[in-house]
C-alpha cells in the first residue's frame, strides 16, 4: 500500500513524463532533478503544472509559491503539496 507521499509522488510523475515528456520513460527522472534545468518545463509549463496540482489535488497555489523552491523537482512539489495539504486539513 502506498503512504501520501508516494501518492502524490506517482500522480506529479505521471503527470509530467505524460504531458512534458509525451510518455517517453527512456531516460530515468529522479525525484531531485531540476525540471527547469533539465528543460524539460519552461515557464508555460509551470503554468501548466500549478494548474494541475490545484485541481488534482484540491489546493491553492498564489503566485509567491510559485517559485522553483516549491516546484522545480518531483521531490520539492511533493512536499510542497504534502505541506499545502497539511495546512488545510488543519485549517478545516
């Protein structure tokens, strides 16, 4: 059975080698690795993720979040969102 993290881990993975990568699995993304670095998202792109982590998993993201502290690996969105969702659930 899979604990939240890896939940979220799986679901942004996929999200990014289906939508950026176009489902090619060739080359290994470590959960580290710089997605802006590595080219594979441009700022669009980051539009495009912050949009999906909203509606994928029902948080908030403003836009000083939006910064490669928070979203320029599969590890930092993990936790970011893992944290965002903390937040709320202790808020509600």
């Amino acid at each position: 059975m899979e604990n939240q993290s890896q939940q979220v881990d799986h679901a942004v993975r996929h999200f990014i080698v289906e939508r950026f990568l176009y489902g090619d699995q060739s080359a290994p993304l470590a959960d580290e690795d710089s997605l802006l670095d590595k080219g594979i998202i441009d700022s669009t792109g980051v539009l495009e993720l912050v949009a999906y982590l909203q509606t994928e998993f029902g948080i908030e993201i403003p836009d000083e979040e939006i910064i490669p502290d928070n979203l320029d690996s599969i590890a930092k969105i993990t936790r970011y969102i893992q944290h965002k969702q903390s937040r709320v659930a202790h808020a509600g």
